[in-house]
C-alpha cells in the first residue's frame, strides 16, 4: 500500500499524525475520542467554522445537479450567480473574475494578467516587485515573488528573479521609497505584488494601513500594477471584509482563495480591473488569457461559495470579528506581563507574538515544542518557528478562545528560558 506524504511534514522525525474523523464548528474530533481547538482555522481557510450547514447544503444540492464543467468556452449558473453576487462584495472597478483552484494560483494568474496586460500593450514589461518577508504559495511563479530561504533553496534554479522592497518599519518611509527608486529606474516594474496588511507565513508582521495606501499611490503614480494578495487577509482576518478597505485602496489585481467558500472546499478568484480584461479583449486569438486549469470554477465550489456570501450577508459576521478583534485585544495587555513574549501584534482576527528564542528562524527547535506543548492542550496552534499565533473560526465562543489564551499563558511560563 502506498503510504501517504504529507505537505510541510518531516516523516524522519516519527511525530504522530493525528486523524480526523469529524469536525463541527470550531472543533475537530479525533480517532482517539479528542476535542481539538482549531486555533489556526486550519491553515486559514474556516471562516463561520467547520462543517456550516448552509454551505454544506449547498454542496450537496450542487453536487446532485452538475457536478464539473469545461470551463473554457462554457458557463453554468453556480459561476455566473457567484460572480454576480461577488459584485457587492467587491470594489466596483474589479470589474473581471478569473477562476482557479488554489491561493497559489490566484496569485500565478495574477502575475501573468499583469505581464499579459504589457505584452498586449507592446510595452513588455517583466519585472516584478515584492516585499520582504512575503509568503505567496509554493507553486514555482509564487515561490519566485515569496520570501527565499530554507521553504525552497532546493528550488532556486527554477525561480525568476524579483526586485524586493524591504519590509516597513515605522512610518514605512523605508518601502516606500525603495519602491519609488525602482519605479523610476530605466525600465519600469510591470507589478508589485504585496500581502495587505499582515504577512502570513513570513511571521504574520504586521504593517499599518497607511503604509499600504503610500504603497499603492507610488505604485499607481508610476503606472506599476498593484496587485494585492488577500488569500490569507481576505474574508474578515484582518477585521474588514478585504484588507485593501482599511487603506482605502483598489487594487488592479485582487488574489482571494482559502475564505471564498467559507473554507469547505477549494476555490480561488483573480479579480481584475477593465484595462487588465481589455488588454485582453480582442479578435485576435494571440491575445487570449492563455491560463486554465482542469476543475476552474467547478460548479460545486461556486455553490459553496455562493452560500458563504449568504452567510456573510444574513448572519452577524462582522459582530464576530468584532468580538474576536476584542477579546485579542484584552489578551494582548495581559501578554505584556511575560518577558519571554514579544513582538505582540494584532490585526482583526489574527494575535501573534514571538517566544524569544535564541535562534534558528522556522527551523527553531522552540517551534515543534510549542506545537506539541499544544497538541497535548487539545489546542491546534501551529508556531511560526517561534511566532504563535491565533486565527480562529468567527464561530469560536468565548470559552474556547479563553482555552487558547490559558494554553498560550501555560506555554510562555512552561518555556521562560
Ligand atoms: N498567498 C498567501 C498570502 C497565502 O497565505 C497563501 C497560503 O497560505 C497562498 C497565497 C497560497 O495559497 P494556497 O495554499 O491555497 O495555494
């Protein structure tokens, strides 16, 4: 029998792999008879919680109806009422929606939107510029506008190079101008691709909307693309419905994945603005967006996301958020009183903190301590090398976001030293 490989996992080191069987809400029930606190929204993607049975219905009734559809040339109603209804969800200039399976590809159909709009304009442009730190997904394109390090050294070969801006820090005037220096350089950027607000997987840093709209106006004010990945920021984490809000910004290109259907099952979309469509536009078969993948748009992803629209429409979602943004924030004062905890930061949804530590970035022994520290809670809290975090399902009820509190408190004391 073929054993299975699992993603971001060091088989070599015989950890336990817990088995899932069942998962309601905010919790995940194991082979074991265990509760489990998913702290982390299973790497982001639960938004109302596991299992909601409005989206779960509308699987279910999909599923039944039409199940998967060529894409290319071909539409159904699941797509159309989905792009329909993203409409007021979505700033109004974002007038075009890309389909595809994966954050990652969001964000690959971004970039080549953004050098497609170039070529067709035959003013080819192809450099791309990122920020330091930045996560963007583990296909080769995304890994080449992420953050190199230990994740894809082995890989390097096959990335393209990128010009990065480094991360802000106070006012941003670091960024900013780094960005402004290549915009005016002798040949333009095509894009500059950036994670609005918090940084995911580089230790969810987090930036002030100032900073992201001073970004956005050099960018705009040189003709350079902005593209904002909102994988991870997008649907609620970081207290508004998109990141992009906070700031006052419109992006050209909008990446959303994980959230879109409320978690339950992949779907991803690259919104993109008129120009970028009708540089497109053409009877000219050359010009045609040439990016497709088997499953884009399948008719029960669309469902499921058309059911979590409702859910952000009919239920108190936003008064979720707000509570969680709330309790995150009493906790963040209590924090204050660890020593061996710093760096606190929040953004909506999302606490972080860094255990110090001596060392070793993502590969910090504190790291797999921590996780298991947590495991044995019944908490699944999965470090950053010494980065914790919390980013829960809004369904989460108050006891249960006091458990991870208490878990995270137990973990500062348990690792003073
Ligand atoms: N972009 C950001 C900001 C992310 O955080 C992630 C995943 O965590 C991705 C892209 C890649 O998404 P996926 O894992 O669905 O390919």
């Amino acid at each position: 029998m073929p054993e299975i490989w699992h993603p971001f996992t060091q088989h070599g080191l015989g950890e336990p792999i817990p088995e899932v069987i069942r998962a309601e809400g905010t919790l995940l029930h194991t082979r074991d008879g265990r509760a489990i606190i998913d702290g982390i929204s299973s790497w982001w993607v639960q938004t109302h919680g596991h299992c909601h049975p409005k989206i779960v219905a509308a699987i279910q009734e999909q599923a039944a109806r039409l199940d998967q559809i060529i894409f290319a040339g071909w539409t159904h109603e699941p797509a159309q009422q989905l792009s329909k209804a993203l409409g007021d969800f979505l700033p109004s200039d974002l007038s075009h929606i890309f389909f595809s399976d994966s954050g990652s590809t969001a964000v690959e159909v971004a970039l080549k939107m953004a050098l497609g709009y170039w070529h067709n304009l035959e003013q080819p442009r192809s450099r791309i510029v990122v920020m330091e730190h930045s996560y963007h997904g583990d296909t080769i394109g995304a890994m080449s506008v992420g953050a190199r390090g230990v994740f894809n050294r082995a890989y390097a070969p096959l990335l393209f190079d990128v010009e990065t801006i480094p991360f802000p820090v106070d006012d941003g005037a670091n960024s900013i101008s780094a960005l402004q220096q290549l915009c005016e350089g002798s040949e333009p950027p095509a894009a500059i691709i950036v994670e609005p607000l918090v940084l995911g997987a580089g230790g969810m840093l987090v930036y002030s909307p100032d900073i992201l709209r001073a970004l956005a106006d050099t960018a705009r004010a040189h003709d350079v693309l902005f593209i904002a990945d909102e994988v991870m920021t997008g649907w609620g984490r970081t207290g508004t419905l998109f990141a992009c809000e906070q700031a006052g910004v419109v992006p050209d290109i909008l990446c959303m994945a994980k959230g879109l259907t409320g978690g339950l099952i992949p779907l991803a979309v690259t919104a993109a603005s008129a120009p970028i469509y009708d540089a497109h536009f053409s009877p000219d078969r050359s010009r045609t967006f040439f990016h497709s993948s088997s499953f884009t748009a399948n008719p029960i992803a669309c469902a499921a996301a058309l059911a979590n629209l409702g859910i952000w429409r009919d239920e108190p979602v936003q008064q979720r958020i707000d509570h969680i943004a709330a309790r995150h924030r009493a906790f963040a004062e209590q924090l204050a009183a660890h020593s061996n905890i710093a760096d606190v930061r929040q953004c909506g949804t999302i606490l972080a903190m860094d255990f110090v530590d001596t060392g070793g970035g993502y590969l910090s022994a504190l790291g797999p301590q921590l996780l298991r520290f947590f495991a044995d809670r019944n908490l699944l809290l999965r470090p950053l090398g010494n980065t914790v975090y919390v980013m829960p399902p809004y369904c989460i009820t108050d006891e249960e976001l006091d458990a991870l509190y208490l878990g995270i408190e137990a973990a500062a004391a348990q690792f003073a030293d």
